[in-house]
C-alpha cells in the first residue's frame, strides 16, 4: 500500500487532486481512498487530504501518519505546518518551487529520497490566470513516482476543468524536475 | 450490471436516494450532509432525479412535510446531521409513532458544546429510543447498498417504520473510494413503487389521523410498533439476503462478524472504526491472538439475541464507542451490549471504551493499544468500572 498526505491550503483544490488520484487508480483496477481534513473551512486555510492506493481494498478510514509521500501545494506553508511529519524513510517530496530552486538551499530532512520540483504557480498563473496549483503538481506526483498513469489523470483533469488544465498537467509533467538524492 | 464508479460518501447516499426514486425528498443543509442536498439539487437540476424537491427553511419543516407527504402515500428521503436533528426531534418521534416509512440518512457528526463539526454518532445514537429503525455503516458501498435496501425495510408491511442509515462525518461523508453502483432496472426490480394503505391523507376516502388518544389506546401504539421493531430485525436479515442475490453483496443482516469462530477475545465496534478494527485483527492474529470482531449494525432493533450468540463463547470483549453515556460513564453501545450479555445469563469480563469524540482519529496505533488492554483486562478477569479513554497524549491536556 502507498499512503500519501498532501498539504495545500482552502481554494488550490487539494482535496480534488487527492480524489483524482484515488480515481486514476481504481481505472486502473485498483483500490484507493482520499479523506480530506478540513479544519476551519476557509479560503488560505492549511487543508490536507489523506490518500491510500493499493491493489486490493482498503479498510481502514483514518488519516494517514507515515506517508511514503508528501505533496506539498504551496510552498509557505512549510512555514506553518509540519510537512514532513512521518515521512517514511526514502520517501517523496513533491513541492511547489521558485523557478530556479536548488535542493541544496531547500533545508530537507533526511528522510527524504526524492524530490520533485516544479513551479506550479508560475505555471498555473500562466495558463489558468490564477495561483491554482492542483493540476500542475498532479504532473509532477505522476512523474515523480509513476504510481498511477498521466493518461487516466490526464482524461480525469480534463473532465472536471478541461483542455486548458489538461494541457498544465502535460507542461507540468515534462517541466517537473526529479532529484533522487539516494 | 453494475458501474464502477468513485464517490464520497455523501455522494453514495446521494446515488442511493436517486435510485430509489423518491417521490418526495425535503431536506435543510447542515455540515457534514450539505453535500447530499447539493447531489440531490444538482440531479433534479439536470433532470435525472423525478422527486419533488421541496425547499425548506428548516430541519423541523423537512420532517413535517415528509411527514404529510408520507401519509399522503408517497415515498420520501431526507438527511441531516447532529444539530439538524436536534431541531428536528419533535417530528422525528412522531414519524415513527405514527408509523410513516421515511427513509433518511443521519451524517453523524458531534453534538455541541463544544462547537464542532466533525464526526461521532452521538446525535443518532442519543435518539436510539425514538422509534426509528437504526442502521449503521462502514465505508461507502454500504452507504450505497444499506440505503437502497432502507427503503424495502421501512416499506415492508410487517415493519412500517422510519429508518436512518447512519454514516460518520468527514471519515465516510468526505472520504473518495471505489462504489459498485447498481443499474436503475435492478433497484426497480428489488424496490416496487411504495403503496401505502395502514392510513392514506385522500380526500375521496376521508380518514381521522392522529386526533386526541386515550391511554388505553396509546398503549396499544406502542405495543404494535414494539412488535413491528422486533419483525423488522427478520426482515433486515431478509432484505439483505435478497440484496445480496441481486448484487452479490452481504453485509451480514443485523450484525456482521469477522474471524469469530475460534476467537478467544472479542472487539464490538459501530460505524467507520470497524474497517481500521478488521486490519488490526488480522495483526493481532498473526501474532497469535485470537481476537474477532463483533460489529453491529442495526442498533435498532437491537439484535440481542445474536450478539448474546456471538459473544457465547469468548473469554471477555471490548466495546469501542464514538460516543458518550453521560451518567454510565461509558459509551452507549457498550451499555447495549451488556444487557443483550445479561438476558443470556453469561457475565463476561469486558472493556468500555470511548474515543473518536469529535472527529478525533482512531487510528491503528489506538486500535492495536484498545485490543492489548482487551486481552490483559480479560485474561485478568477484570472490567474496568468506567470508559478506558482513547487518545494520543497532547501537550497541555491531562489525560
């Protein structure tokens, strides 16, 4: 089973990418769940949302503490919130990045294995005309780790916003940068 | 032939209500339920939901119109949560006294004070003994499959009653996962049309409904709707059986057990805690403890003879409630059980304990902990006088 937790904040659609996750999955045949944890609902709130993939179904319904992977929708909320709580060891960061961020400036802990970059912003800002960065770092999980296919996220994505948000996710999948540091 | 489809568990109700196909549906939002109702609109918006969706300004007028509109002879859903159905109490008792089939989902969700809106079946729960058939769940295709077969339950002419399908805030209600949905021609096979004929509001056949009663006859009420609740436990079993040839579906009637044959211990769980309890038993018994799990489903009628059968030939159990009986100092379902154990004559040491309040979590880690102090208190042959509190430490609280 992967367990992955991803932070973002009220209004970048967190909870969304996590359900498309989930269904990208269960496409595919599998088994998966996403439970978002709202807090105090409110736009720029801290939001996260729990997901579980696996290939047979899953029971149980809590949150999850020991991610194999962390995806984190804006990067200040590191600021706030514990991002890399329970990482497992060799796990995955996916993070929205400055254009030009080096890893080495990023202060990870060691518990992660690989990263993937990718300036979600700048390239939602671009193409969508708003700091909405679900999409673009969708591009770059699937990228980072392969554990679902960019065709059944892809046709999902294009569902529930369109073309215009199909065509981030294809940019941000090729502009998405993958650092293996193990 | 089903679709594979992926929901939340407010979507499931949704989907199940649509199927059934309702003639009347009014319901008030409230969180965690906000987002049936917006399901329910969206669908009669689109044009694929028949019902008449009555808009109201109140959960009090959601269960009033239901009412009349379920004496009138039609089929009726609706949903709440928590305070919801605080304010809707006064109604609610008077659907089932008056014996109006309605079918509605509770979202469980704290009650204040505290302010919360998170999950815990204490608002349902509180109401275990208003006269409504109660059913609780798992995961989301339970949702699905126990509010269609809601409907044949309430329906059925041996029970009439109201029945809540009963489901956690935020860890069912806004939890994504993969749902077998039926096709349409399958429900209507399994749910003829409701036709209702103990007492019709028609005015070609005019009839007195509910006018000054005396005692003598107030007695009578309550004897035949005590009567028509232990029917009603049949035909649960019945009506699962029946879902079950036609979705290949069970979901074990009144209670549903897992790896009891042999066990030694026993764990009795409600509600969205059992799928975390199930993967802890497997734990647990690949370490060589032979624990099972006890979960109840229909708390009303509650299945006391089953569970006095299932419990026959354990050591001792626990019981891990959501929720609080203020007075017993444990949980509500812990009190039941123990009565079912009781009339059996078996006195048992057992384990109440009480977590989740609030929306709080219940992860594995307090599962594994609830069931080493199941095995410790019952080898010890002791039980603890009040709750065993569930939590993690959090700074600044005393535990």
């Amino acid at each position: 089973m992967k367990e992955i937790r991803l932070h973002g904040r009220g209004g970048m659609g967190t909870v969304k990418a996590a359900e498309i996750i989930v269904t990208a999955k269960v496409l595919e045949g599998g088994y998966g769940n996403s439970i978002p944890f709202f807090g105090f609902e409110r736009q720029g709130a801290p939001v996260s949302s729990f997901v579980r993939l696996d290939e047979r179904p899953i029971r149980p319904k809590t949150q999850v503490y020991t991610p194999d992977c962390v995806i984190v929708l804006d990067g200040t909320l590191r600021k706030a919130v514990d991002v890399f709580e329970g990482l497992k060891d060799g796990g995955w960061l996916i993070l929205n990045s400055e254009p030009g961020s080096r890893v080495e400036d990023l202060d990870l802990p060691r518990s992660v294995g690989t990263v993937v970059l990718v300036d979600a912003t700048g390239l939602a800002l671009r193409r969508l005309g708003k700091p909405i960065t679900n999409t673009a770092m969708l591009g770059a999980f699937v990228k980072g780790t392969g554990w679902v296919e960019l065709s059944d996220v892809a046709s999902k994505v294009e569902e529930f916003w369109g073309r215009e948000n199909a065509d981030l996710l294809g940019e941000a999948f090729e502009a998405a940068q993958v650092i293996r540091l193990r | 032939m089903s679709t594979v489809a992926v929901m939340n568990g407010n979507y499931a109700a949704a989907t199940a209500a649509r199927l059934a196909r309702p003639e009347v549906i009014a319901a008030y939002p409230i969180t965690p339920q906000t987002p049936v109702v917006e399901y329910l609109t969206l669908f009669a918006a689109e044009g694929s939901l028949s019902s008449r969706m009555t808009e109201v300004e109140s959960e009090h007028s959601a269960m009033s119109i239901l009412s009349g509109a379920s004496l009138a002879g039609a089929r009726c859903y609706t949903a709440t949560s928590s305070q919801g159905l605080a304010l809707m109490y006064e109604p609610y008792f008077r659907a089932s006294t008056l014996r109006l089939p309605i079918v509605m989902n509770i979202v469980n969700r704290e009650m204040i004070s505290p302010q919360s809106v998170w999950g815990g079946p204490q608002d349902s729960l509180t109401l275990r003994d208003a006269g409504w058939i109660q059913i609780y769940v798992e995961d989301n295709q339970e949702i699905l499959d126990q509010t269609i077969q809601a409907f044949r339950i309430a329906e059925d002419p041996r029970v009439l009653l109201p029945i809540n399908v009963c489901y956690d805030g935020f860890y069912l209600s806004h939890m994504t996962e993969r749902v077998e949905v039926p096709e349409q021609a399958e429900i209507d096979a399994f749910l003829p049309p409701y036709e209702a004929k103990h007492q019709i509001l028609d005015p070609r056949k005019p009839m007195a409904i509910d006018p000054l009663t005396s005692g003598y006859l107030v007695m009578e009420y309550r004897k035949k709707h005590m009567d028509s609740m232990a029917a009603a436990l049949g035909v649960v079993e019945e009506t699962d059986k029946a879902y079950a040839a036609l979705t290949g579906r069970s979901w074990g009637g009144a209670l549903d057990l897992y790896r009891m044959e042999d066990a030694e211990y026993a764990v009795v769980t409600l509600g969205s805690v059992t799928g975390a309890c199930r993967e802890m038993v497997d734990e647990k018994r690949a370490a060589g403890v032979r624990i099972g799990l006890v979960k109840v489903r229909c708390l009303r009628p509650f299945p006391k003879a089953a569970v006095a059968a299932a419990l026959a030939r354990v050591k001792g159990f626990g019981v891990i409630d959501r929720n609080v009986s203020f007075g017993w100092n444990t949980g509500i379902v812990y009190q039941e059980v123990r009565s079912a154990l009781y009339e059996s004559g078996r006195t048992l040491p057992s384990v109440p304990f009480v977590g989740g309040l609030g929306g709080e979590d219940i992860t594995l880690g307090l599962v594994s902990k609830a069931f080493d102090e199941i095995v410790a208190a019952v080898d010890a042959g002791r039980t603890p006088q009040s709750a065993v509190w569930l939590w993690a430490p959090r700074k600044g609280v005393k535990a």
